[in-house]
C-alpha cells in the first residue's frame, strides 16, 4: 500500500509507539487520526495529526467515531487499555488479571467495529508483547494477553482478507509507560536489556519502522514482526 492520500486511525497514537507510527504515517503522507482517552494531554502533537477522544473499551463510542471516520485504510492499535498487572500468578489480584486483559478487549473492539469501514486493500496492526512467547517472572498477565493478541491476529486474518491484519511485538522500549525518570530510568532498562542480544531498551521509532512496514507490505497478513532486541533468543 502506497500509504500517500489514505486515511489512517491509531489508537493509543497519542504517546509512545503509537505516536511514533503516527508520525512515520503523517511523513509519508498518509491523513493520520490519533485517538485516546485523554487526547488532551498530549504536548508533542506533530503538524497535521487530528485528534480524537475515544476509549476503546466503550463499545458505542467506539462505534460512532468508526462512522463517523468511514472510509478509512489504516487502522493501528497501540491503546494499553487499562492497568497491567504484574507479579506472581498464585498471589495475583485475579481483578487485576482480568483488567489486564482490557488491551485484548480493546483490540478485538477496535477489529469488530473497524472492519466493516476498513478499504477492501485496508491493513489493520496491533501490538503484542515479547512476554507473549517468553516470559520472564512476573509478567504472566501481560504474556497471556500478549499471546491472545497474537492468536487473535492469525485467526481473524481469513475472515478479514482482501484486508489484512498483522501484530508487532515489542521488548523493552523507552516509553512514557514507564514512569521513572533519569538515573533510575536508565538503571531500570539497563537491568531489563542486560541479557538481551542488543542489551539497551528499543525507540518507539523502532517499532514504528516495523508497524509500517506491515501496513505497506502487501504480501503479508496473520503474522507477528519481532522488534525486541533479540530478547526471544537471549
Ligand atoms: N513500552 C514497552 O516497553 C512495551 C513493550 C511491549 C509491548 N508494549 C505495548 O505497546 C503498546 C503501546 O505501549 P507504549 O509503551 O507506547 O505505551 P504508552 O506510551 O503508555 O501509550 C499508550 C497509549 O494508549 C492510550 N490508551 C491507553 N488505554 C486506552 C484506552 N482504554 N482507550 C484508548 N486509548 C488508550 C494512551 O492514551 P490515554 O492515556 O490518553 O488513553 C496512550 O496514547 C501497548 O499495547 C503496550 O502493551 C509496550
């Protein structure tokens, strides 16, 4: 897909990763929405990037901004969804399991009702998670999500086709997801990345690179791009 002209949706693309492949999109020309729940708040809004509000756990209004922004060829989801929880799965809060599993409910919201709207040589991306296929302690709940995300991805990819859909899946990236800041953000991911083949936390333009190489590859659909510095084969 020539991205230059087509109409572009990225969930969570007020921060991070999501905005990161908002601002590749936008370079290449493509007409880009960033949608959250809190589109306020954001400082860094690049040149001609619209936003919107929208949480994607709200079934209706998720609804109504799909037609609202009908039609449209691109669709990424980046959106979080809730609170994670982490550490060991036999003293976990099963609450908090099961919130976590708000990014899953988000993506399958964001497919289900995106869809239908979507170009019939449309391309759909989520984001998943190195945990998905190696977890480290304590991350059960974001491994499980991480591996229905991607379980997800290849099921619906028959259904969706013409359009596809695929899944990056980040290791550590230096995020405001993480809220630490100076020294102990830089000890955090140096501890993280320590035992992985390329031992530093990724950009969020890192993965970027690879959300958009999904949307523009046109012979790729129900597949998950690893962007995690070697963190599966550490
Ligand atoms: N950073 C990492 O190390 C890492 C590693 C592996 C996987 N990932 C995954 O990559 C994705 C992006 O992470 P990130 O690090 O870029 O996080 P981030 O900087 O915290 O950005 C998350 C974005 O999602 C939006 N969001 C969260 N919940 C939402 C909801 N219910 N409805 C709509 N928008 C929502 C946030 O905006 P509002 O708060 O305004 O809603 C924000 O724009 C996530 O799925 C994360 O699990 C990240």
């Amino acid at each position: 897909m020539d991205v230059k002209g087509k109409k572009a949706l990225i969930f969570g693309g007020t921060s991070g990763i999501g905005l990161a492949a908002a601002k590749r999109l936008l370079d290449l020309g493509a007409e880009v929405t960033a949608i959250s729940r809190n589109p306020d708040r954001v400082t860094d809004i690049p040149e001609g990037m619209k936003l919107k509000k929208c949480d994607v756990r709200d079934e209706a209004a998720l609804q109504n901004l799909f037609a609202e922004s009908a039609p449209f060829d691109i669709i990424v989801s980046a959106a979080t969804g809730g609170d994670r929880a982490v550490g060991p799965f036999l003293e976990m809060d099963m609450a908090g399991f099961r919130a976590s599993f708000d990014k899953m409910w988000g993506y399958a919201n964001v497919v289900r009702y995106g869809a239908p709207h979507l170009s019939e040589t449309g391309s759909i991306v989520l984001v998943s998670g190195a945990p998905a296929r190696k977890i480290r302690p304590g991350q059960i709940a974001i491994g499980s999500v991480g591996g229905a995300v991607e379980t997800f991805a290849r099921s619906v990819a028959k259904e969706l086709a013409p359009r596809r859909i695929n899944v990056v899946s980040p290791g550590f990236i230096d995020t405001p997801m993480v809220s630490l800041q100076g020294a102990e953000r830089e000890a955090f991911y140096a501890k993280t990345t320590a035992g992985n083949v390329i031992p530093r936390a990724g950009t969020p333009d890192e993965v970027a690179q690879a959300i958009v190489f999904l949307v523009t590859n046109d012979f790729v659909t129900g597949t998950t791009v690893d962007v995690d510095g070697g963190w599966l084969i550490s």
